[in-house]
C-alpha cells in the first residue's frame, strides 16, 4: 500500500490509502491552519503510512484538533496514537460522540461541539453539523470548512475503487453503487431531508473519505443522492406494509 497526499483545497490535504485487495481507497483531511485540525485518523494499523504522509506538510506533533464524522475503526482508530505525537492536540465531536464513546475511548479529554458551533483555527472555521444516524451512527456529524467552502463529507458518497484526487465528475452513481455492496447507511424517514439540507450550504468541495474530492455541482450531487436514499426508503416501507397486510 501507498498513501498519497494532495492539496484538493486551499491548504485542505486529502491523504488517501488505496488497499488493492480490498479495491476500496481510505481519505483523511488535513486542514493547514495556524491550528491544525486532522479529520479522520484512519486505523491504527495505517498510522505510520497516514503520519508519514501528513509530516510531509507539518510536523505531525503541531496537529492542535482531531475530528471525525462518528465513531468507526476508520475514522478514528488511530485517535490515540495521533494524541501521544501531538501533545497538544485534543479530540473534537459531536455532544453525543463525546458523552457515549470518546470519554472513554480518548487518552486525552475531548470537546464536544454542539450542532453549529464553529471552531476557529485561525486562518480556517470548521462548523460542526450534526447528521445523527446520517449516513450511520448516533453520533454521526460532518464539519464544514468556512473559508474554502468545503464539506468534510464523512461515509457520504462512499465508493470502491481507485480514484484521481478530484473530479468534477459523477460521484453519484458510485455512491449508488456502493450502498448496494455495503448496506451502511441508515434508512429513516430523516435521511433523504438531511442530505437535502446540506446541500443548503452551497459547499465548493466535497472531500470524501471513500473516494475522490469532488468539485463538480455540489447542490445537485446532494439532492439526487437524497433522491437515491429516498427511493430504498419508500421500498423497504412498501414491503414492510405489504408483510404487514
């Protein structure tokens, strides 16, 4: 295996692992701010490949926040080992992530941050989002990053496959793809209005963590994949009342 870092933002670095027996690529982001902030870790076994990569930036010891969109292997398996590198980096999540899990799981003290509530880094603002059980998890959240109108997407839009950097391509139909393989997203009568919602934002990028950034129509790529949900939605509850007939 590889890791890859690219600037796919103005200072937003996708690092992204691509495990060929497995035909599926892991994305972390880093945001180079005056404090940075890491966004998914990645497991623990991909630690040194995705430290490595990172230090080819900044000093893995400078990382003042670690944040991820829900407790998962991937996304954060590696939080502890990133804590004992950077001494002064401290675990942010949604008031869910940080009461249910990360109080325990995090060597270090998280904070919580509430829906809305921004985070200043300086030169950068993420603003938490809370997107509970979206794509999945109870603490599931997403940050979106102020200056360069980028969303930090989490499992959204999750795809197999190797992909270039960006592509202002469709990131749709792979999405589609992949939840007919993986079956991990969530169907709740919420799930299609909170994908709408986001695209409210009128983010710039999209940086996935399963897949490429995307710079393409972010609005309409957020609609038709709430579009999507929907339709298994609507189908599982049809043969949900038809069982029940």
């Amino acid at each position: 295996m590889e890791t890859r870092i690219d600037e796919v933002a103005p200072e937003i670095y996708r690092v992204s692992t691509y495990v060929p027996d497995m035909d599926f690529a892991f994305n972390q982001y880093l945001i180079n701010a005056e404090q940075p902030l890491l966004f998914h870790t990645g497991p623990r076994a991909m630690y040194p490949l995705v430290s490595d990569a990172i230090s080819r930036v900044i000093p893995v010891e400078t990382l003042r926040w670690i944040s991820f969109g829900h407790v998962e292997a991937d996304e954060c398996g590696s939080m502890n080992q990133f804590l004992a590198a950077a001494p002064q980096a401290t675990v942010v999540q949604s008031v869910i992530g940080v009461m249910v899990s990360l109080n325990d799981l995090a060597d270090r003290p998280p904070r919580q941050l509430a829906d809305g509530e921004v985070l200043d880094l300086g030169d950068k603002r993420v603003r938490w989002i809370d997107t509970s059980q979206v794509p999945h998890n109870w603490e599931a959240g997403l940050m979106f990053e102020e200056t360069t109108r980028t969303l930090l997407c989490g499992d959204l839009f999750t795809a197999t496959g190797l992909y270039q950097p960006t592509t202002d391509g469709d990131i749709v139909g792979p999405a589609s793809a992949g939840e007919d393989l993986f079956h991990g997203t969530a169907l709740t009568p919420a799930t299609a209005p909170t994908i709408r919602r986001l695209a409210k934002l009128d983010a710039t990028t999209f940086a996935l963590m399963h897949g490429p950034a995307f710079n393409g129509d972010t609005r309409l790529a957020l609609h038709d994949l709430a579009d999507d949900f929907e339709r298994r939605f609507n189908a599982v509850r049809a043969d949900l009342e038809s069982v029940a007939v």
